[in-house]
C-alpha cells in the first residue's frame, strides 16, 4: 500500500511585515482579497503572486472581514470608524457608515435575500446593508454577547457566533431570533461556516471545533492540542471544514466523524487569522506576520 501524501505547505511574504492581513476570501475574479489591518487598506491577490494594494480613508480604519457581495464586489467591514466598505475588482472603493458610531462591525457575509450581514461587536446587533447602502439593524436578546462571525446556512437564516454570550445565533431575514447556548462554559465562539447541511464553528478558549445541525444539535470535537486557539473556520467539500490555528501556527481539517489532521504552517509564529477556499481549491490564510500561506487539499 502506498504512504500517504502529505499536502504541500507554502508561504508568500508580503512587503510590508507590518502590514498584517487579517480576512481573506476568494473573489469572482479568480483572485485572492485581503484586508490588511494595520496598514488601512485592502489588496487583491492573484494565484501567480501578483499584489496589488487600494488604501482607504482614513487609514487607521482597521478593514478586518471580507466577503464576496451579490454585485459582484468585495465588501469588508471597518471596525475602527464604524463603516462597511465595499471595492470593485477594478479597485474602485466605497464606503458606507452606520446609523450610529457604536457599533464596532466585525464579520460580514452575502445573505439569502441578495443584501450583506454583518455582526456588530459593541452593539450587540445584526446589521443588513443593500448593495445601494441602505442599513437595518436587529437588537439580540443578549446584553455583552459580542457577536463576531456570521454566515448563511442551508436553512436560509443568518447563524452567528456570540463570543461573549458563549452561545450560537440565528436570524430569520424578516428578524426572528434564536440563542444557543453551548454546553462547554466559557467556549469562546469565534468563527463560523455552513457546508450545506449544518454549521461549523470554533471555540477559542476551549481549544475545540463544534459542529451543529440547523435544529440546534451540537456535537464538539477537541482538538489535540489544547493551546490551539482555533479562530476562522471555512467549509469545505465531503462534509468536512478547515480552521487556523493561532497559538500553534497550524492549519487544521476536521471531519463530520471527528477526524482531525493538522498542518504546520512554514513560520509556527505566524498566527493565522481568516481562511478560505482559493480559485485553485487549496486552502489560502492571512498571517499575522505579513504573508498569506497556501496548503494544498487532497482527496
């Protein structure tokens, strides 16, 4: 019997070490977006190593989740001055501020109804944007729940993480709201995605990956290594999801069975933040450090 393939592992350095990359998503370009935190700007990334960066203003704006749009654009939250902000494949920026400065806007995905959700960390809101910039916010029923990471799921309502509230939310598009609390105190919540039949998600604090069905099962498989600190979290093919790991330097892969394989990035310092499924279907996440890194996925 043939061994098995170990994945390939590579890591690309940006210019500026400093610049640090936080979200990442595949656009409808066939290239890479980032949001660069610390430099105030975001950058479009092609598969060949090709950068090219749009700053914002101001540049202290702190661009953190990115997420393709249903207009075919990349929007991105700003968490610093309280913005979404939205950017062509052309380039071309705009911005969009909320109702009040309070809100803090951390993750953002395309909703089922053709509009972008997004989480409010301070207010302890959702929030809904038009592609024409028209907001909507709903209140939670929790106080200090720190909602961060949102997604569609497959029963077409919006499912986030309540970091603060150590519990799983989901919105109804017309404002429904439902909490879940999670049966590991003090999990931490962070990251959050659908593979088509359930939702996956990461528990920072407690060194975990959960997994629920859309009627509120929740099955949670802890990862070897307790210090993990497992953050962002993307769905992938055959019911199974890929997580970054900021205290090791790992990128992660766990099955519906439980199984789990974890892959060492170049730098064990780098802390991965957002991952995604690349145009070339390897998995792409920003580091810390100043560079993105790509593992290959095998069958």
């Amino acid at each position: 019997m043939p061994s098995p393939r170990t994945p390939s592992v590579s890591a690309f350095r940006l210019t500026d070490e400093k610049a640090g990359p936080y979200g990442i998503t595949a656009g409808p370009d066939g290239a890479l977006w980032l949001t660069l935190v610390h430099r105030g700007s975001v950058a479009r990334l092609t598969l060949d190593g090709a950068f090219t960066e749009y700053a914002l203003d101001p540049a202290g704006c702190r661009p953190t989740v990115i997420a393709p749009g249903p207009d075919g654009a990349l929007w991105f939250t700003r968490l610093q001055d309280h913005r979404i902000g939205r950017v062509t494949v052309d380039g071309q920026v705009t911005s969009f501020s909320l109702p009040t400065p309070d809100g803090g806007p951390y993750g953002i995905t395309a909703g089922p109804d053709g509009a972008l959700w997004f989480t409010e960390t301070a207010g302890d809101r959702i929030g809904r944007i038009t592609v024409d910039g028209e907001v909507t916010r709903f209140a939670l029923p929790v106080e200090g729940g720190f909602p961060s990471a949102i997604t569609t799921g497959p029963d077409g309502a919006l499912w986030f993480t309540l970091n603060g509230a150590n519990a799983i939310g989901r919105l109804t598009p017309d404002g429904d709201t439902a909490v879940h609390p999670l049966p590991t105190e003090a999990a931490g919540p962070v990251g959050i995605a659908a593979d088509g039949r359930a939702l996956w998600f990461t528990e920072i604090l407690a060194g975990r990956i959960g997994r629920m069905s859309t009627d509120g099962r929740i099955t949670e498989f802890p990862l070897p290594d307790r210090a993990a600190t497992p953050h962002a979290v993307v769905a992938a093919a055959d019911g199974e999801c890929w997580f970054t790991e900021w205290g090791t330097g790992r990128v992660g892969r766990v099955t519906e069975d439980g199984e789990i394989t974890e892959h060492a990035l170049p730098d064990p310092a780098s802390e991965p933040h957002g991952i995604t499924v690349g145009p070339d279907g390897a998995l792409w996440t920003a580091l810390e450090t100043g560079g993105v890194a790509r593992v290959e996925r095998l069958p």
